[in-house]
C-alpha cells in the first residue's frame, strides 16, 4: 500500500522541517514549499530520503494568490511523476510572516502582507487544490496561542490567525460530505528563527515565557512537529472542526 501524502508549505526551515520530518517517521511522504531558502529545502529533501521517505520541493509565495493556479500544475506533475498519484491526503498550512509591532505602529503595507500570507493565502490555495484532496483527506491550518491571550505587538498577526480559525470552523462543516476534516493548531512561543529568532535567541525572553509556561521551558520545534504527525494519524481521524493548542499550558 503507497505511503499517505502531505502538501506542506514553509517546508524547508523552523516548524515545517520538523513536521516534514516527523510525518516521513510516520511513514508519510512530504511535497513541501518554500519562499527564498533552497539549499534548506533541498536540505530537507535529503534528509528525509535518507529516513527512507519519498519528498520533493516546490518554490512558492504564499503571499501571491496568482501563482496558486501554476503551483497546482506543477504539484500534479509531482504528485504524477515522483509519487505515481493523482491526489493529496493532507494539506498543511504552515508557512507564515512574523511582521510584529503595536497597534499604533502597523502600517497599511504591514497589514496587507500579513493578510495576503497568513489569511488570504491559505484560504485560496486551499480552494484551489480541493480537487486534489483525497475523500477522506485532512487539511490542517497553523495559528497561533496568541488568539487566546493577548501578546506585545501582535494585534495584526493574530488577527489574521483568528480570522483562519473561523474559516477552519467552517470548512469542516462544508467539506464534510467529502469525509475531509479540517482542523487548526495552534503553538505558543516556539524556538525557531521566527519574529528574527526572538523566543530562541533572546534569553530574557525565553526565561518570561518558561516562567509563565506550567512546564517550565519554551517549545523545541519537535514539539510541535510530533504533534502534527500525531494529529493527522488515524487515531485522530474524528478530530474535525477544532482549534488545538500546543503551548504547554502557557499562560493559563
């Protein structure tokens, strides 16, 4: 029997590498994207094949809807040619932008980009590759703890992470008579490089954010990767609709 796939986008670094690599583990085979680093996605590729997994990589902006149609063209010939398939079976909604400031301080041009990346992005290129998902699929939005709670100088960026969790709702209810479930995650402070490596680089931070997390430290981005390998298994399949938080109990 072929090995599930997963369409995975912002692939090659941070959060994506790890969930990439989990789901290879899980016996998942992995198309992802990325924006700009190549040699991190080609690095990616090599790595899971060497786990023994089936990848490939594909250049995509998440922010720039005109190229949904191209990307889905070049995603069938993939899926043709190096997995012998015709369709998905899950879709993950990963990359994203970490433009923070206060309220006051966001500009128009600030808005719209995270607009375009972490709203208006996973919501058509989800609609545009619905005919490539298997009955029976999954589609996984990433959001953020920071829906919930209330973070310095992300007012915009989880903004637009509330408005996908709304559409996460809502998509479950209407695709499920594809038997396609839809579901958000949504991670606290992570130590990766995004906002410039601010939860992983600055140790004042990460010591506020342990201090107020019950387990005491920050998220390793395995943390969050093994929980999305976990999510889309089998044992998960009457999850739909949800919006699960992966924080450690921060800020409860």
């Amino acid at each position: 029997m072929p090995n599930k796939i997963a369409f995975l986008t912002g692939a090659s670094r941070g959060l994506g590498r790890s969930m990439a690599l989990h789901l290879t583990r899980a016996g998942v085979d992995v198309i992802g994207t990325y924006h700009s680093h190549a040699d991190d996605a080609e690095a990616v590729v090599q790595e899971i094949e060497t786990a023994g997994g089936k990848a490939a990589m594909l250049k995509l902006d998440v922010g720039d809807s005109t190229a949904f149609e191209a990307l889905k063209s070049d995603l069938a010939k993939t899926l043709q040619d190096r997995f012998g398939r015709r369709d998905l079976d899950f879709v993950i909604h990963n990359a994203g932008n970490g433009i923070l400031a206060p309220y006051e301080q966001t500009t128009e041009d600030d808005l719209d980009a995270l607009y375009r990346v972490h709203f208006k992005g996973p919501y058509l290129l989800s609609k545009t590759l619905l005919p490539m998902i298997a009955r029976g699929g999954r589609i996984l939005n990433v959001s953020t703890a920071a829906t919930r709670f209330v973070l310095e100088n992300h007012c915009a960026y989880s903004a637009m992470k509330s408005a996908m969790e709304v559409t996460t709702r809502y998509m479950a209810k209407e695709l499920g008579d594809r038997q396609i479930t839809v579901n958000a995650i949504a991670p606290g402070a992570v130590e990766t490089d995004f906002a410039g490596g601010a939860v992983r680089d600055n140790p004042e931070l990460n010591a506020h954010f342990a201090s107020i997390t019950p387990l005491g430290r920050t998220a390793k981005p395995d943390d969050i990767g093994a929980a999305v390998a976990g999510l889309l298994s089998s044992d998960f399949a009457w999850l739909n609709g949800q919006r699960i938080e992966l924080t450690g109990g921060q800020s409860l």
